[in-house]
C-alpha cells in the first residue's frame, strides 16, 4: 500500500506585533524565505531631497524642544562665564548637549534641572542621534517595513487569485480580472522569472518570485486559501505540474489552465483543472473566421475584451426572473447553467429559468475610464 507524503503543517499564523518580539526558529526562517521571494506593489516615497529636508525639520524641532525645556528651567543651570543663562546659552547648551559635545562650562545644579536631563533631555539626545543616522535607519526601518506588510498581507489574504505565469497570457487575464472588478490586492502572481515579477509589482500587484511547481512557492502565494486559479505558462509540461501541484494543495479552488496544444487538454482535465482554454487553435479559429467574416471576428475580440463595448458575463439568476424565459430577461442570454451543465438558452430545459440557475448574457460594458 502506497502513501502519499503530506505536506508538513503550515506553522498557525501569528499577529505582527508578536512576530516584530518574539518568533520561533521556524517562524523566522518561514519569514526570512518570504521576504526575500515576495515582491510588493511599490509604494510611493517622497524624494530624496524632501526626505533630507524632513529629517532636518525633525532634528531642529527636537533643538526648538530642548532649548525650551532649558530656558524654562534657566534658575536651576549654572553658566561659568557669567553665572546666569539666557536663551542664547539655552540654545547653545541644548546644541552642545544633544549633539553629545557637552563642554561643561554650563551645567544644572538644581534636581529640577538634573532630574529633567535624566528623563527628558537625555531621551532627546537619543532621538535626535537617530535623526541624524538617519541613512542607515531608513534601511533597517525599510525591512521592518516590508516584514510589517508580508505579515499582514498572509494574514488577510483568503479567497483571492492567483495567476501562474506574467507572460502576455497572465497579463491579459489579469487585465480581465481588473476589467470585472477584482481588485488588485486580490491578485497574486506566480512567475520564476526576476523581471516578470518587478514588472507584476510596478502594476501594483503582489507577486511571488519562484517555480510554480514546488508546493513551497504555491504556499507562499497562499494558494491553499485561494477561490480561484489561473495556470498561464511558456510550456504545456509546466501546465501539467503546476495544475497538479495546484490541486493537492487546493481541492475547492476554480482552476483555469492555458495549454498550447490540443492533445494536452485531456492530461490537464486529468491533473485536476476545471477550464483548459487552448490558445494555438482558438488562436487558429480566430484567424480563420476573420478571413470569412472579419465583423464576427471583431464582434468576438470586443466580447473578450472587458469594457470595450458589449461584455460576455455569467450572473446567478434574481428573483423576479425565476418561472421565465430566457428571452424575457433584460440582457441577452445566450446559455443557461444548471446543477454545472451549460445548456443552450433555446434547449427545453432552459425554457423556464430556475432559482440556483446562472445565465450567461451580453450585456453592454461599461467604458473604460
């Protein structure tokens, strides 16, 4: 009797705030992995001048704050030079003081005024050190950044979409998705090539660098909690593996898988996928039918392209038309989906919709903005 190697369990998922005080071995290898194989939409960052200009403004605040606390607290600080402190010799103590000099020709005598170096200015001090050291602040607050977004981008991600494959097939279909209404935080792309996923992230995707066919990388695209699936590699071989791999990890997910051949869409149904679209002969069919009727051809591009004119939809049937015709319905309805099987909107069958149904209709899109 044969068995089957289990996936090891994911390790359960933990709050951001722990995972910056406290991880595990595992949990912190898991992330180490993760930050350097997940790529995040790119954010927008001020410019570096503006950058210096805020870390500027920053450090005279904290001069402005400590020279005030000084001169507030003047009686209780001694000048050697004439025993007496104004703002100026605030302001200088302040500086010299932040800036870690610390001559000695002006000190605090009084407790007010030691006790407020001990819990105020030394603090100060602090941050305005930082401030200063600011270039090499950015990198290590830059990757605790990006920490920060991994966690919370695995930890809310359920039902999205994940896309193998960013080539002109992934991108097309990602447009689709857009052109329906998924939103962009509800797309994950899968591709082992570098530039694909930069390109994935400057189009405000997540994307996930690595080979589709491992179940670690599949993981990392949190393709477990996926609702759907969009299988779009170079080659049929790699379709076959990652649809395989795709569905021992997901068994309820709607798997769509593009092959190139036509003798290869049974070995896909058989890995597990829903939907196989052979793009070389509907490709062929395309061109065909534009050279016999280039209209119907046209008509059929604008059908899939979504937003561009008249849009092909699947929508579960209301209730005012439950007991009707297809025809009565106020888009076109071309097929009705019952209990899984399509059936042609003129079929017997469909002659009077049901409540569960979803019909397939042409309906007018909207423009794109």
């Amino acid at each position: 009797m044969s068995h089957e190697k289990q996936p090891l369990p994911r390790p359960e998922k933990f709050s951001i705030l722990r995972s910056l005080w406290s991880r595990s071995r595992v949990e912190a290898l898991e992330d180490a992995e993760a930050g350097r194989s997940i790529t995040m939409p790119v954010e927008r960052t001020l410019p570096p001048l503006q950058q210096v200009l805020r870390r500027l403004a920053m450090a005279l605040l904290v001069l402005a704050l400590t020279t005030l606390l000084v001169w507030v607290d003047r009686d209780g600080y001694n000048d050697n030079a004439d025993g007496a402190v104004d703002l100026l010799d605030a302001a200088y103590y302040a500086t010299v003081t932040l800036s870690t000099t610390g001559y000695g020709d002006i000190t605090p005598v009084s407790d007010a005024a030691r006790l407020t170096n001990i819990l105020v200015i030394t603090p100060l001090r602090v941050l305005f050190l930082i401030i200063l050291v600011g270039t090499t602040l950015e990198v290590l607050t830059e990757r605790t950044r990006q920490q920060v977004r991994v966690h919370r981008w695995r930890s809310r991600m359920r039902d999205h979409v994940v896309v193998v494959g960013y080539g002109t097939k992934g991108r097309h279909a990602v447009e689709s998705l857009l052109g329906q209404g998924t939103a962009k935080d509800h797309i994950v792309v899968v591709d082992p090539l570098r530039k694909a996923v930069e390109a994935a992230s400057s189009d405000g995707l997540v994307a996930v660098l690595g080979d589709a066919t491992r179940t670690d990388t599949l993981r990392k695209a949190e393709l477990q909690t996926a609702a759907r699936v969009i299988v779009a590699p170079q080659r049929d071989d790699t379709a076959a593996l990652v649809t395989l791999t795709a569905r021992q990890l997901n068994k309820r997910a709607a798997l769509v898988v593009a092959v190139r051949e036509d003798e290869n869409v049974p070995l896909i149904r058989q890995s597990g996928a829903d939907t196989v679209v052979t793009s070389s002969s509907s490709a062929g069919r395309l061109l065909g039918m534009s050279v016999a009727s280039p209209h119907v051809a046209d008509t059929l591009e604008d059908l899939m392209t979504h937003g561009s004119g008249l849009d092909l939809v699947e929508r579960a049937v209301t209730e005012d038309e439950v007991g009707r015709s297809p025809r009565d319905c106020s888009d076109l309805v071309v097929a009705v989906v019952r209990r899984k099987k399509v059936l042609d909107h003129t079929a017997p069958e469909a002659a009077a919709l049901q409540l569960g149904d979803r019909v397939i209709s042409i309906r007018q899109g909207l423009p794109r903005s």
